[in-house]
C-alpha cells in the first residue's frame, strides 16, 4: 500500500512542475497514485523473479560443469 506522505509529496511536484495552477489537487493526487503505484509494480515482479531463480540455480549450473569436465 502507498503511504498517504508519498503520494502528498508526489501531487506537490506535480503540481509545482504543472506552474501551481488552483483547483487542480484532485487531478495530481489521481496522477501521483497513478504513478507510484506503477513504480511499485516492476519492483515487486522482480524480486518475485529473482526467488524463483533462487541460490540454488548456480549450484545446478556448477554441477552441471563438474559432471562436464569429469568426462
């Protein structure tokens, strides 16, 4: 879940980079959710990545190349 602070700081630089126009807070609080709830996405799917590829996969390629040289 996004902290409430994040997305407050977010909708401010979006605001201050869109020239502080008035009565626009709702659409850069959307837009600021939007995005760091985009920014979490890929950062999830890679650590789900990398624990199924786990320690264990250099070990069977290390296997793999002492059964290799033992032939």
């Amino acid at each position: 879940m996004i902290d409430e602070n994040e997305i407050r700081k977010r909708a401010y630089e979006l605001w201050q980079r869109d020239g502080s126009p008035e009565g626009s807070h709702a659409d850069h609080w959307r837009e600021a959710g939007e995005q760091l709830e985009a920014e979490q996405v890929p950062t999830n799917e890679g650590t789900a990545s990398a624990a199924q590829d786990g320690p264990s996969s250099g070990v069977h390629v290390a296997m793999l190349e002492d059964a290799n040289d033992r032939e």
